[in-house]
C-alpha cells in the first residue's frame, strides 16, 4: 500500500518540530557582553581582595614568613636592629640552676642584643614573642615561671626590657644596643643541631607576616 502524501498543514507542523530551536534572546547577549565581561572581572577583583586581606589578617596573628638571620650581623626587622649574641644549654647539675631540674630535660639560653630605631616604643618591643623550633616541627616558648631558679638577674621573655644583676628594671633606648636573654625548658635528648630560634611580632604592620629566624 503506497503512503498517503502529506498535506501542507501536516508539513508545517512537522517542519516546526524537527527545526532547531534559537538560543533566547541572541540579541541580549550580544549587545550586554561587554557589561558581563566587566561584572565577571568586578567579581573576581572581589574576591581576590577579600582573600588577600584575610590572608594578611591571618599572617598579622600567626607569622609565617621566616626572615633568615646571621648570627653575627645585625638584621633589621619591625622597627629595630637585631642580633644573637649567644647560645648555650644547662643541663641537670650545672652549677648556675639553683632549683629542682628533672634528668630528661635541660635548659636553653638564647642571648640577643636590639637596637630600635628612633621612634620605636619599649612597649612595642615589649610584644615580642620569643620561640625555639625543631627539625620535628616541635615549639617552646619562654615561660620563666616553669624555669627553676638561675642565678644572676631575673631572665625576661620580652625584648625590650629587663632586669640588671642588681634587679633594678632596665629599658631598651632608641640608637643603643640591648642586650636581653630568652630561657627555655625542653627535652634534654633535642638535637641542637635541628634547633632555630624565632623573634616574631603579631598584630605588627611593622613585622608585615615575617618573623626573624636562626639556626643555631
């Protein structure tokens, strides 16, 4: 049996079916892709900055660009000049710990000297935060209320002030160096040769994120 030809009605909506349906609003697109260039460019601007200025918050708190230091130059850092002047370990038994030190654990002495510049504050030196780190990532912070007793002056954990072998209080002076001394209480079986000893100011423009870092 032969098919029935189509009639022209049937033609049309068959044509209507099959045909490709146009992308809507061609003309919108076209003529507003410069204004979606720019909206998209304004968007990641935005982004960009917001992610730059929680970055800049969080390394402001938390420094985490180290700024390498000789021990034998001075090195300029948020608002002085800087410099380790020495570095030794006392161990149970040494004749300069007056008090009660357990056998597995020694103490660490870092000695420094800062010159601030003219315009920096003892206070502002005074927000430092003194550290030893580890080949094993391990941190210990000065805490001269977990020390035993030393002899000599009182050791300080800041770095812009202190006490002389007479007790009498000490400050750090714009253009004259300071010498001032961090104790720490570690583990006696940490490898010196995996130690660094840290400076680091948070909440400091001055520091800008970075902190002074030496290999002892």
């Amino acid at each position: 049996m032969s098919a029935q030809p189509m009639t022209s009605e049937e033609t049309s909506r068959t044509s209507a079916q099959t045909a490709p349906t146009a992308a809507p609003f061609p003309g919108w697109w076209r003529h507003n892709r410069w204004w979606l260039a720019g909206a998209v460019l304004i968007a990641g601007a935005t982004l960009w900055m917001s992610y730059r200025d929680a970055l800049g918050a969080y390394r402001s708190r938390h420094p985490n660009i180290p700024l390498a230091a000789n021990k034998s130059n001075w090195t300029h850092y948020a608002g002085a000049r800087w410099r380790l002047t020495g570095f030794e370990t006392l161990p149970p038994g040494d004749p300069r710990v007056r008090g009660a030190l357990r056998k597995d654990a020694m103490i660490v002495l870092v000695n420094y000297e800062t010159i601030p510049d003219s315009g920096t504050k003892v206070r502002d030196l005074d927000t430092c935060k003194g550290a030893l780190t580890d080949a094993d990532g391990r941190r210990w912070e000065p805490d001269p209320g977990a020390l035993p007793r030393l002899s000599g002056p009182r050791v300080p954990n800041t770095c812009g002030s202190g006490y002389d072998a007479s007790f009498k209080q000490i400050l750090a002076v714009p253009g004259r160096p300071f010498a001032f001394q961090h104790a720490y209480l570690i583990p006696r079986n940490v490898r010196r040769e995996g130690l660094r000893a840290r400076i680091e100011f948070r909440n400091s423009a001055l520091a800008d994120g970075r902190f002074l870092n030496y290999e002892m």
